[in-house]
C-alpha cells in the first residue's frame, strides 16, 4: 500500500494544517516509509507468539488499601483560605 500526495492533503485538510509543497513531500515519504516497515513485519510468522499488551513483565505497583480514620473537620478547614460555617467559601463562578 503506498501513499499518495493526494492522500496526505485530505488528511492535513481533516486536521486543518497548512502544508507546504516541500512539507507535503516529505510526510507522503515518512508514510510510505513507515508502511513499507510494517509490510515487512507482516511477512513475519507469528502464528505461535501469544499475544501481549506488554513485553516485558508487568507487576501491579499499587499499595494494599487499607482503610485509615479521616482528617478531623476542624483539621480539614484549618487549611481553608475562606469559610462559611462548615463549608469552603469560594469565587462564585457565573
């Protein structure tokens, strides 16, 4: 599959760039670049590699949750710039 200028208009029109003539050239090659590599790669037999999201094994890097007590309401306002009573008073937004 190779792509052509034309191709790489419409797709710079979808993506409302203005490309020159010279950067039109250049991305058209880039493209068929990188699709002639992954023509390559599909001459690959790859019948018996099991599929991965990973290449390398992935450990879960979350700690335990454990249930911990909550900040006091008076430790937690504390740190209000503004209150009102129990709630933090904030720039109304209109």
């Amino acid at each position: 599959m190779k792509i052509s200028l034309q191709e790489v208009e419409y797709v710079a029109g979808l993506a409302r760039l203005k490309l020159s003539e010279e950067e039109k050239e250049l991305f058209t090659g880039q493209l068929n670049t990188i699709l002639q590599y992954m023509d390559k790669l599909n001459e690959l037999d790859t019948a018996d590699v099991e599929p991965t999201f990973h290449v390398v094994p992935h450990v879960n890097a979350f700690r335990e949750d454990e249930p911990q007590r909550s900040m006091e309401r008076e430790e937690v306002m504390a740190n209000a710039p503004s209150r009102k009573g129990d709630f933090f008073r904030v720039p109304r937004i209109l």
